[in-house]
C-alpha cells in the first residue's frame, strides 16, 4: 500500500506521473532540492489536470517506490541478471540514466535499502541517511584522485512531511570511493569496515532540526570541556546525553542518538565540502552555519555574527580538519598517532596513500590565506560577545528561538540576484513582486528605496528604506510563524528582498484599533483622540487608490463573492481573517510591551496560498503598517505618521524619517527574544510514572519551556522530597511543579505545603481504582493550593500560562493555539454543512 494511500495505481496512473516526472524542469527540482512538498503537491496538481486523482503524499512514495524498484533491477543487470525486469523500465532508465546504479543491503531490521555505488551528489539528510565515522573519507582516496561517492541507505516509504528534514543541509560531493593504483573497486564488505549508515529507525529521528536547534546545538559543541570529550572518547553515548540534555534545558526535546546523527552530518558535510571546494574547483558551494562549525573545528572563539549567517563561502583546510580527517582505517574515533604502531608494519598501497595525502594535507594548512587571516581577528574580537551570549543562551531558554542580528554581506544567504527571476507578478508603491521558476509556488518580495502618503499622492525616495523595511517584515513573520500563526513568509533572501509563498491577495485591508486616532477620529466625529478599544476594534477597506480605500462591511466582502486560487470569500473566511486580525494584533502588542512601546493600530493583508488553498497572512508588515508610541506618548511617535506629519519634505526631514525607521528596525529584532526566564519541574513518585512524565516535557517543549524531571516520594522520602525543593527555590529560576503520583498522592500535597511556587497535581489515573485514587488529589487539607488536572498536556499548558504573564513569546503560542483551534472548529463546520447540504 502506498502512503497515505489505500488504492492500486493503474497502468494509465503511473504513465501519467511518468511523463510529468519526465519533464526537465521537475527532474531538476527533484534532483536539486532538499525539502520538496512542495514540488509533489505540484505533482499532484498536474496529475488532477490529466484526470489522475492522488494527493502528494502518495505521489511522492509512488515516485520512491519506482526508483527503488528500478536502481534494483539495473543493478541486476550490471551484474549479469538480465532475467529481472519491472513495468516502465525503459521510461525510468530514459530519466534516471545519469543518476547512479545501487546495489541492495540487508538491514538489520529486515527492511531494505540501497546503497549507491557510482559518485553522485546527493543531499545529507538527518533522516535519511548519514556517514557515521567521517574520519574515514580519505580511506579510499589520493590526491590525484579525489572522486566523489557516498553510501546512501534509502529507506521505502517514510511517510514524513518532506524527504529531506534539514533545512540547514546541502548537497555536498562525499569522499572518493575508487582508489587510484588499484585495480579494482574496494569490495562491500571491505567498504562497510569504513563507513557506517544510520536510518531513520537506528537514531528515532524524522523531525526536522531548525535553525534555532542548529545554533543551540553548535552552542553546545562549541564548549571547550565537550570538544575534549568528543576528541577523547571512544564510547561516546554518555557524552550525547549530556548535550541532550542541555538542549532540554532550553526546550528543545532531542535524544541523544539525534543529536548524534545531527553532529556527525554537520562535520561530514563540512569535511565534503572543503574536499570538493579545495579538488573539484567549484569554489561557489556552500553549506549552512559552514563558519560556526569551521571555528569550531579550527579551536577558534565562535563569533556572533557567524549566528545568522545562512552559508558561508570561505574554503579553508583548517589544522583543526586535518587532525580530524587523519582517521584510521579500522579502529574508531583515534588521532593518527595513536594509530600509528611502534612494530613496522609492511603497508598496502592504500595506507601509503593515506600518509601521502595526509603529509600534503598537513603541509597545505600552514598556508593561510589573507581572508583567513581577517577571519581570524574578526572571530577573536568577537570572543567577549560569545562568552555573553552563551550566558544568556544558559539562563535564557528563548534565546535559542531569537533571530540573530544580520550577517555581514560575505556570510549572508545569497543575494537576490543569485536567484533565477521570472516575470514580474506585480508591483505596488513599495515593493516588486517577481515569480521564481526555480522554487514552484514562491515568489520574490523586493522592497523599494520609497516611502508614500496619501495613496502616493506624497512619495519620495529613501535611501535604505528597502533594507530596514525587509528587516522589519522578517522579523515580524518569523515571530508569527514560531507562534504558529499561519503566513506566506519563507525566508529572508537578501538585505532588500524575501521568498514568500505564492498567495493570490485578497484586496482588503484589515486595521486592527487599540487606541482611537488618524482617519478614525476623522470618521467618527465626537471620539476623542486616545479612546481605548476593548476588545480591539476591527475595520476593513477595500483596496481601491482611486476612491481612496472606502471601508467596507463584512456583508460588502461577503456579497462582493471574491474568488482567489479557487477558494471562495464567504462567511467562514471572513470570520477567520477577523479573528487572525484580532490574534495578531494582540501577539505584536504583547511582544512591544517589554520595550515599553504601545502599538496604536496595526493594517494587515492576506491572501490564498496557490498550492494549499488556504488563507494566509501575507504581504508586508513593516513600519508603514503600523503607529509605533515610545511609552504610549504620540509625540515620540516611531512609524510612517512622522512621514505623513511633514508640512514640507525636505532632506533635513526625510533623514529624522529615516531615524525612526532606523529605530524601529534595531528594536525590531528585539521582538524575537526574552529576558524571562522559567522551567517545569516534574516529580514523579515512581520511575514506573516516566511515560506519563515524558508527555508532560514534550508539551512544554512545544511552548519554548525546559524540563526536568526528578523521582522523589513524598511518602517514602519525605526529606529528599523537600530537598530537592529547596535545591530548585534556591537557584531564583521562577519553577513551576508538577506532581505525578498515584494511588495516594501525597506528593502534590505536600509540595504545595512547603514552597510558595506554583504547584499542579497530574495523576497517572488506572482504570481500576483511578476514580478513588483522584480524590487525594482533589480532597485537600486547609491552606493548600495546587489544582488538579488529568491530562499531561494540561499540566504542561498551566505552566506555560503562568510563564506566559511575563514571557510574550510563550503569551504567543498559547494565543496562536486559541486561534488555529478556533479555525479548526470553524472549518470541520463548514464541511460538514457543505456535506449536509
């Protein structure tokens, strides 16, 4: 059975997916990209044209089960079994002729995989696939002979959002496989004592590693006393659980064979990439977070800016990686010198080739290059401010979700003329919207040097506004989507420009009021300036310059029946871009109000995303979005209003302007971090509880919430119990307990007798004696005050609600959950009337 399937395909189904596969521009994007749901949902839409009726994800395991089934059948006949054959054969060796024959291995849990054995660049994956003992890649290699190969196990079937679940990985060339002076392949036994594979069922993995993961993972790695540990140690599990567990402390739930998987893939592809850069000539690849790993590979402080840098170009051999890379043949995880025996040994042409390369490795390190040299100064300058930012990434567990001030050019993701443009979709008063054959359902959002008023009737040019406003707008999306509301916004691409998805625009404007002012005063005669709405007011305006945006009502939208990417503008979509409206509004005035800054209004769009037909919210927001009051007083006022104010423009004015733009952008970033801090802990009464337990640290990782957990009885230990209170009242970290205890919980009771932290019962309940057992949860002596609730992810949002009064960014994803589930409730309605209609 297919994923997420349940029918046959037929022979004219398969035809039909083979000719679009067939296509040069989707094998291209197939071949070339890492994360490609979207690219199958593409699939499927042409499908549906051609009458074949399949969703993505049984495109996409159709698509994996005929290369599988083809590369086993080409590897047959490469070996001489040309009785194996498959349906389609033909069609698929017309595609995938240049792509690599494979050769079947057993998994150890009986699944199967395929392991390439011709040179091919294909993607690292955590997922997927990964090269465990990377101080094996010179091996097989020489310096005249530096081809690239890899092992790869491909598993059939993972039915996870997206093939690739690493948006920080590229395609790297891996090391060479053919040896130069030999006459022969190095035979699979002999190349299974080199490399390991990890699947996805060996490391528990599946979940896609963010770049906030990344860095806190890097920031980890990065810690002189785990550098040494790693280089020193031949069993390294524990190792991987302390990191592990660090990494819980800031929220982030990873075991200790992912993160693992994610070190290794991290040094692998770092490795791969300075071997191709340095003996393929192609010195334009690039890898993400390529200068935190190279500094730590190279024993250098690890700068702060290299934190928001998406790649980096720089291609030197460190002497960091040569000690690295010097790996032996046979025994893991040992420097050369330790491998190297006192008895000599008569050497096979292999090793010869080894000590060769590696003398012209090491020889070839002393030479560094004058960027080195810059890098170098810049990283050493840059030490006091990593040593503070790993302070505050240890006592601030939402630093690890923050986005780094912007990179120096050199280390940006590439700029917007790397990128292949199509045509211009449109173009607005601020900004040029560019389609981008290259990413199907994206497109280009580059901003302009321009500021307007009046529906353009004021415009002037502004130097630089095009980089503050795209800062603006990043920031903003990306604290939006970490909250989980739903928005067009991908990624920042340049200083000037973003992706975004490709959305069909709605063209009404959504305002959300706290504070009456502007055009609303003018409106409402008799409302004074500075009148408060509670809860917050919402208008709309149809998008028409020449009738200066007359405001509509939602009967106006409802009856004007807009249609956008096939999805028609009723009554359900109104309703749930008011209430996005409303949601949004709330988390960015939230987010202001540790800066003391009052958000007045704030102007929203959204639109219908092309590929997934849902409503999105899109556009900009930037400093012409909203009025931006510095301790809630109009005169400091921050946003374009300064701009509309001017009685003449001139360039005195524009630059105090584009101060407080200036002021807007910095503060901006600011959004994105907290200085409160906080953690759950739970105690439980017996290790038998962990399960129930490990639910609870789950839901708090999904709020940005560390955890830990402790085993004490409040019964059978009462001393411990209250000790190890007391080890937590006594560090100042606000805590929240919750007590998991059965049959008679006497935990909770007791902890909330003697702390004045917040205290939570959440009993394990059993189907036999669970409705007696919850009265000693329930039933409590005087004085006592800790609430009850059963289910694990209550506990976790009780806590996640106490944190949340100081916390904007947890505030954010508690209101972002209240919004999509109010969405969720209000589109199975109308599903369910269309279906009953």
């Amino acid at each position: 059975m297919e994923s997420g399937a349940g029918k046959h395909w037929t022979e004219e189904e398969v035809k039909a997916l083979l000719s679009v596969w067939s296509e040069k521009n989707i094998r291209k994007q197939l071949h070339g990209t890492l994360r490609n749901k979207g690219i199958f949902i593409y699939i499927a839409k042409r499908l549906q044209e051609l009458g074949v009726c399949r969703d993505w994800k049984q495109c996409r395991a159709k698509y994996k089960n005929l290369k599988y089934e083809y590369r086993t059948v080409k590897y047959a006949h490469n070996s001489g079994d040309v009785t194996k054959t498959m349906k389609f054969f033909h069609d698929l060796d017309a595609i995938l002729r240049y792509e690599p024959v494979t050769q079947l291995a057993a998994e150890e849990n009986g699944r199967c995989s395929a392991t390439e054995m011709q040179p091919n660049t294909s993607p690292t994956t955590d997922s997927t696939q990964e090269i465990l003992e990377d101080e094996r890649d010179l091996a097989n290699s020489t310096p005249a002979s530096l081809e690239a190969t890899q092992i790869k196990k491909e598993t059939i079937d993972i039915d996870d959002d997206s093939i690739s679940t690493t948006s920080e990985d590229r395609s790297c060339t891996p090391v060479a496989k053919q040896m130069v002076g030999t006459e022969n392949h190095i035979p699979l036994e002999a190349a299974q004592n080199h490399f390991k594979v990890i699947t996805i069922n060996d490391t528990g993995a599946g979940k896609h590693w963010s770049d906030n993961e990344v860095r806190a993972l890097i920031n980890i790695w990065s810690d002189e006393k785990i550098q040494q540990m790693l280089e020193g140690a031949t069993r390294n599990k524990e190792i991987f659980e302390e990191i592990a567990r660090r990494l819980m402390k800031h929220g982030i739930d990873r075991d200790w064979k992912q993160c693992r998987t994610k070190y290794k893939n991290l040094k692998y592809e770092y490795r791969a990439l300075q071997k191709e850069n340095e003996h393929l000539g192609n010195p334009k690849r690039k890898m993400r977070f390529y200068d935190e790993v190279d500094c730590i590979l190279r024993r250098q402080p690890l700068g702060t800016s290299g934190w928001g840098c998406e790649s980096s170009s720089l291609l030197s051999v460190s002497v960091g990686d040569a000690t690295a890379n010097t790996g032996s043949l046979s025994t893991k995880r040992k420097t050369w010198n330790d491998e190297v025996s006192p008895v000599p040994l008569k050497k096979s042409a292999s090793e010869n080739a080894i000590l060769h390369f590696q003398k012209l490795l090491t020889e070839r390190v002393h030479t560094v290059t004058e960027g080195k040299k810059l890098l170098f100064e810049r990283l050493c300058k840059q030490e006091e401010m990593q040593d503070l930012n790993r302070k505050q990434l240890y006592t601030d567990p939402s630093a690890i979700q923050q986005v780094p001030a912007p990179a120096p050019a050199a280390a940006m993701a590439p700029a917007a003329s790397d990128l292949k443009l199509g045509k211009k979709v449109n173009e607005g008063k601020t900004k040029e919207v560019y389609e981008l054959p290259d990413i199907p359902g994206c497109v280009l959002m580059q901003s302009k040097d321009q500021i307007t008023a009046g529906n353009a009737a004021r415009k002037d040019r502004m130097e630089g506004k095009a980089a503050i406003s795209n800062t603006t707008t990043s920031c903003v999306f990306q604290l939006l989507q970490e909250a989980g509301i739903k928005t067009a916004f991908v990624r920042k691409q340049s200083d000037t420009a973003f992706i975004a998805a490709h959305c069909e625009m709605i063209p009404i404007e959504w305002v959300c009021r706290r504070i009456a002012t502007g055009s609303f005063l003018k409106r409402n005669p008799g409302v004074k300036e500075g009148y408060k709405f509670y809860p917050p007011k919402i208008e709309m305006f149809y998008k028409d310059d020449a009738n200066n945006d007359p405001q509509w009502s939602e009967e106006q939208i409802i009856e004007a029946k807009f249609c956008f990417a096939g999805l028609t503008i009723g009554q359900t979509e109104v309703d749930i871009m008011s209430r996005s409206t409303q949601a949004i509004f709330e988390i960015l005035e939230k987010a202001w109000q540790p800066q003391n800054c009052t958000l007045v209004d704030l102007k929203i769009e959204f639109g219908v995303n092309v590929l997934t037909k849902e409503i999105v919210l899109a556009d900009v927001i930037d400093n012409d979005s909203w009025r931006l009051w510095p301790a809630g007083d109009r005169s400091q006022q921050k946003d374009k209003q300064s701009y509309r104010d001017l009685k003449e423009v001139t360039p005195e004015a524009l630059q105090m302007v584009k101060r407080n733009f200036e002021w807007v952008s910095e503060r901006v970033e600011l959004l994105l971090k907290t200085k409160s801090q906080g953690r759950v802990v739970v105690l439980m009464g017996s290790s038998s509880d962990l399960s129930h337990c490990e639910k609870i640290k789950k839901a708090c990782a999904t709020f940005g919430i560390p955890c830990e957990l402790r085993v004490t009885s409040a019964h059978k230990g009462p001393d411990e119990t209250l000790r190890i209170k007391a080890e937590y009242e006594g560090d100042g970290i606000p805590t929240v307990f919750v007590a998991v205890a059965g049959r008679s919980n006497g935990l909770g009771p007791v902890m909330s007798g003697n702390t004045a932290y917040p205290v939570v019962n959440c009993p394990p309940l059993s189907a036999d004696w669970g409705t007696q057992d919850v009265w000693s949860s329930l039933r409590l002596p005087s004085g006592l005050s800790c609430p009850t609730t059963l289910s694990p992810e209550g506990a976790a949002q009780f806590a996640a609600q106490i944190f949340g009064l100081n916390n904007h960014l947890v505030w954010a994803k508690l209101r972002s959950n209240m919004l999509n589930t109010w969405i969720s409730l209000k589109q199975a309605d109308k599903k369910l009337r269309e279906c009953s209609l």
